[in-house]
C-alpha cells in the first residue's frame, strides 16, 4: 500500500524535478513500446484490477470524500467500479499493437503507434475514476502517462497509482519501467508545475474545469480538453412521468450531482409539467418557493460564481446552509427551483447555469418546439456542445434534436448521468471525458477512448484505377444549370 502524502508537507516541485520525471516516463515507455498486443493487455487488466477490487476501490472512496469534501462513498464505489469494468470491456480484444486494420479496397493498412508521454489532467470530483481511465486507456496505447491531478484530489490519485504499481509488480513488469511508466505529478501540485508539465509532454487529456482546459490549449502541446457541463433535459407530452421522473432522480441524485452529465435543467412541456412534478415529489425532490429560492441563490453564487459549498454536497447539507432548516429536515433527495415560462438564461439569471449539485431548475414549455427554444436559449450561455435529454415516445424528435440543437450527444429514456459517459445498455464508449465538439470549443465531439491516446501510421498501397466521368460528377449540376 502507498502511504498518503499531505500536499502541504512537500516542497514546490522544480523544473528539474518535472524534467526528471518525463525523462524516466521516456525511459520507460521505450521498453513498454516493444511490449506484444497480449502483454499490453495483460497490463491494462492489471491497472483495472488495481481499481476493481472490493477492498481498494473502498478505500478510494473513502479517500476521495474525506480529502475533496465532494460526492460519497457508495456512488464513488459503484463509479470506480462500473466505469472502470466498462471500460475494460470496451478495450477487451481491442487492436492497439502493429497492424490494427487492413482494407483490400483501399489498399490500405493502419499500423498503432504510441503518442509517447501522456500529461493526465484530472478533476477534484472524480479523483480515483477519471485518473484510472486516462491511465488504463494510455497503457492501452503503449504510453507512458503523468497524472496531474486537483490539489484536493493528490492523496487519492497517489494511493491509485501505488496499487496500479503493484498489480504491474505482479504481472511481471520490471519495477523502474511500472514506476515511469504511471507517475504523479508531486504536491503541492499548481498552475505552474502543471503548466511546465504540459509543456514537456506529448499530448495532454484535460478534464476538469474550462480554466484547465483553455491551459492545456495555450500548452503548445497536442490537447483534448472537454467542454462545460449544463445538461438539459426534456420532458414531453408522451413521456411515462412515472419513469421519466425515476431516471432524472437517479442521475440527479448519483454521487451529489458532481458529473458534468448530471441533468442542471429540465424542460417540461404544458401538458406534462404537474403530472412530472408530482411523481418528482414523490421521489424525494423539495420543490422551494420564491422566498426559498433567494435564499438558497444566495448560498450557490455569493460573489457571481458557484460556491464550494455546495458542489458536491447532498440536498439536505444545501438546505441547512441556505438557512432551510424546514426543507433540511424532509431530507430532500433534490432541491427544485422554478423559472416557468419564457424564461431566461444567463449570468443575471445563475439557476440557468451548471451547479454540480442535488439542485434541479425547472422550466415549463407551451410545446415541445418551445421546450427546444428553451434548451437553446440555456445552452447559448453555457453547455453547448456537450448531450441533451429527452423522455418521451416519439423517435423522430430525437433526431430533431440531434440536428437542431448544439449537442454531441442525445440521450433518450435513459438516466441522463449514468447514460451519457456509457453504459451497458447502449452504445456509447465508457468514458468520463466527453467531447463536445467547436459547439464547446473542443476539437472532439464523442466520448474519449482508447484511439484519441494513438498514433496511426496509414501504408499505402496501390489499387486498380477508377477515374469518374464528368458525367458522374458534374451530371446533376448540368442538369440543373442547363434547365434555369
């Protein structure tokens, strides 16, 4: 077991030292590069298991909440463990070692190669699942990977890395190559020694805050970064309230609303707003008055920006801190605020905004194009980009969706949270780092994977001729032009 470091007992981390750890993270993935697609998968199951088992994924967890303050135990253990198991399932007999594809037609073949050296920005809500991800999908890709963590975030990702190099230990792997290969930035980690860090690697994956990722942009350094949270969802006319209601609290209330994909904003459209109310009510949800409301703005942005109190916090501890001690002893699953109709979004207007927290705004719709207006006027201030929800049984709405509003992503019927970074019941890859494409100024739009951490090398080969006629091309055009 890796002993926990306190941030505040270790020195400011040199240039020197940075420079130090990349050189044995190059070191190390020289050796690792020449490992086989068999013994680099053996090591990808090695760092899942470092994550998996019962007992060290509770101690993560455990660690998690008592050093970040964010989320619990029990959703931390079931994150760690089905992100981390869904994940390995994705990259179960994934080719990412020599030849990965060959397509006769084209006379070309794909050859994996490694990016190199890996720089792992990660987030304070999720210091033992996203660390584990970026790490298990760079050894997939025969990469050397520095995590970076959240300084609140540090002991957890330093116990994480101690069991990842064990279970390496265990399989085999030279020690000096396992400890260069996944290494920790040292606390106490800041913007300088994360920013000199990016500098020196070849590609950074940053998730976290939009101030981390415009860093990793400005980095000079090849980056994926993801875009804002906001998640809307909507509620239509024929949407089981019932059901729509029970997926919305499950992904509302899942480790205290600290993923990015938790629903901030639900849109219900007139004919199903009371029905949808009242099963939300009777699931826990604590709907506030007026005066209640402006008690708990008061709490979330003080100053203009979302208050550390409350981000990852449970409905009831946000209640008791806005002064809500009636609502607090309901001990509400969420908090519900309405906006109503026309509502507006934007700094002026903060419930329209992200909250990383068990507190849900409600806006009402005259029609499901009013409800799409609405999403669209909420993502204009922030979200763009990242997935929109929709409960209801008409599928050609789902597609309106997805070619209207600017979202990389529509979940339908599904609990929005657990859905939207993967799930064993549909088809998106696990992940805790999603794309949002130029919408939120990423340069990808879909869950990041196993491929985002490759290089491809492309040989080319030659094949028969084809050569269209003019016809063929410009046909339909002289058609046209020849009748106007």
């Amino acid at each position: 077991m890796t002993a926990a470091v306190s941030p505040g007992a270790m020195p400011t981390t040199s240039w020197s030292e940075i420079e130090r750890l990349v050189d044995l993270a190059r070191a190390a993935q020289g050796v690792f590069e020449t490992w086989s697609q068999a013994e680099v998968d053996l090591a990808v199951a090695a760092a899942g298991w470092a994550v998996i088992e019962p007992g060290r994924n509770r101690e993560l967890a455990e660690l998690a909440v008592a050093d970040t303050g964010i989320g619990n135990v029990a959703d931390k253990i079931a994150k760690n463990h089905r992100k981390t198991f869904g994940l390995l399932r994705d990259l179960k007999g994934a080719r990412s070692v020599g030849v990965i594809s060959e397509d006769p037609a084209t006379g070309i073949v794909e050859i994996a190669r490694p990016v190199g050296v890996v720089c792992a920005i990660t987030p304070s809500t999720n210091p033992g699942a996203t660390p584990a991800n970026k790490i298990i999908n760079a050894l997939k890709g025969r990469n050397a990977v520095i995590v970076a963590p959240s300084p609140k975030g540090w002991s957890t990702c330093a116990r994480l890395i101690g069991f990842i190099h064990a279970q390496l230990d265990r399989i085999g792997m030279p020690a000096a190559v396992a400890r260069g290969l996944v290494q920790l930035l040292p606390a106490p980690v800041n913007k300088q020694s994360t920013a000199e860090l990016m500098k020196r690697c070849d590609l950074v994956v940053a998730t976290g805050s939009q101030a981390n990722v415009r860093s990793a942009y400005a980095s000079g350094t090849p980056a994926f970064g993801v875009g804002a949270g906001n998640v809307a969802g909507i509620v239509d006319e024929t949407a089981d309230v019932e059901l729509a209601a029970e997926r919305v609290l499950k992904s509302k209330t899942f480790d205290n609303a600290t993923s990015c994909s938790s629903e901030n904003s639900l849109v219900v459209v007139d004919a199903a707003y009371d029905a949808m109310l009242a099963a939300l009510a009777r699931r826990g949800a604590a709907l506030l008055d007026a005066g209640r409301k402006q008690r708990l703005q008061a709490l979330m942005w003080p100053d203009g920006r979302l208050s550390p109190a409350v981000i990852g916090q449970s409905a009831a501890v946000i209640a008791e801190r806005a002064g809500l001690a009636e609502i607090a002893r309901m001990k509400p699953r969420i908090l519900l605020v309405e906006e109503g109709y026309d509502a507006r979004a934007g700094r002026e207007h903060p419930f329209s905004g992200e909250k990383l927290s068990p507190v849900l705004t409600l806006y009402r719709a005259r029609d499901f194009d009013d409800a799409v207006r609405i999403v669209a006027r909420v993502y204009a201030y922030e979200g763009a980009g990242h997935s929109v929800g929709l409960h209801g049984t008409r599928d050609e709405r789902a597609l309106l969706l997805g070619q209207t509003l600017p979202v990389s992503r529509v979940i339908v019927n599904q609990a929005h949270c657990i859905a939207t970074g993967g799930s064993f019941d549909n088809g998106l890859p696990f992940s805790l780092s999603m794309g949002c494409g130029t919408w939120g100024r990423n340069n990808f739009c879909e869950n990041m994977n196993y491929r985002h951490y490759l290089n491809i090398t492309r040989v080319s080969r030659p094949i028969a001729e084809r050569v269209p006629s003019e016809q063929e091309i410009f046909g339909e055009l002289f058609a046209r032009t020849r009748a106007a």
